[in-house]
C-alpha cells in the first residue's frame, strides 16, 4: 500500500540548494541517518503534537527505520491510533559554533508495531547492531519495536534551504 503523505506546505522546494552542493542529496541524507545516532520521532493524538527522542536504525535504503518503546507509555498509545509521523534527525552537536552548517532531516512516513517474531528478531538485530547498549531493552517483553516506512525526506540546511528526497522514487 502506499504510504500516504502531505505535500510540502507553503513555499516551494529550494531545487538550486542542489547546484551550490556537490554532493547529490541521497549522500547528505546517508550521512545524517547512518551518523547521528538519535532523533526526534514527531508523534500526535489528544489534540497534541508530541516529541520523543528516540534511538533509531535505518534500512541500507532508506526506505525504512526501526527504533523501541516501552508499551506502557504515551508514545505507544499514540503510536498505536495514529500511524502518520515525523523523524527529525540533525548534527547540530558537530557544529556547536556553527550554526550555519547544520543539516537537518525530517523523515515523514508511517509507523507500525513489529509483530511478527522474525520480522521483530531482524529489527532488533539492526538496532541493536547500531546501539549495543540497548540489547536488554530491545528484548525485554515490555518494549516494543515499530519500524517507519519514510515517506520523503526533507533536508534543510542554512536553516532556509530545503530539499526533498524520495527514497523509492530513484
């Protein structure tokens, strides 16, 4: 099924940010999600937009992200009514008197609880792979683990130049 998505509100995408960078914006998108080993996963429900840091993985392509919960949170009730939501990863700790070269993404795109015992051991091995120190919480029977199926991927850098990536588009 296709994940359903808003379109950007507002301006346009800033297409020209592509030419003043040499790098093609699938690169700069790799490096953030495999780099910065956090983001903020964007949630909503109660009539409220909620923020949650979380320890996340992403798929070789990109298409899809993992990271736990405990089940006995508001994370999880949300998660479970409302599959639509954003991750926001950036590099603002690389450059903490910088700010003009923080990058930003936000990964729009659907959650979902990982279910199925094979499909939850290939998850969590990912996570874990990448964040070693969560392997007793990722296997305790209290924590839960949901995947995102991104949608796109907005890039902003110089805190007014955005770009949109489309993993399945390429």
């Amino acid at each position: 099924m296709p994940i359903q998505d808003e379109p950007v509100i507002g301006r346009e995408i800033d297409d020209a940010a592509t030419e003043r960078t040499p790098e093609p914006l699938e690169s700069r998108v790799r490096h953030l999600m495999t780099t910065q080993p956090y983001g903020v996963l964007c949630t909503h429900g109660e009539g409220h937009a909620y923020g949650s840091l979380v320890a996340f993985a992403a798929s070789e392509d990109l298409t899809e992200g993992v990271f736990a919960t405990p089940v006995a949170t508001r994370k999880y009730k949300l998660l479970s009514e409302h599959e639509g939501v954003a991750l926001v990863v950036d590099n603002r700790p690389d450059f903490p008197h910088d700010t003009m070269r923080v990058a930003a993404i936000t990964a729009t795109g659907a959650a979902r609880e990982v279910r199925s015992e094979a499909e939850r051991q290939e998850w969590a091995t990912l996570l874990v792979h990448r964040h070693p120190s969560l392997e007793s919480f990722v296997a305790a029977e209290s924590c839960a683990l949901f995947t995102i199926e991104f949608a796109r991927y907005f890039f902003v850098t110089r805190f007014n130049e955005v770009q949109q990536w489309i993993p399945r588009a390429e």
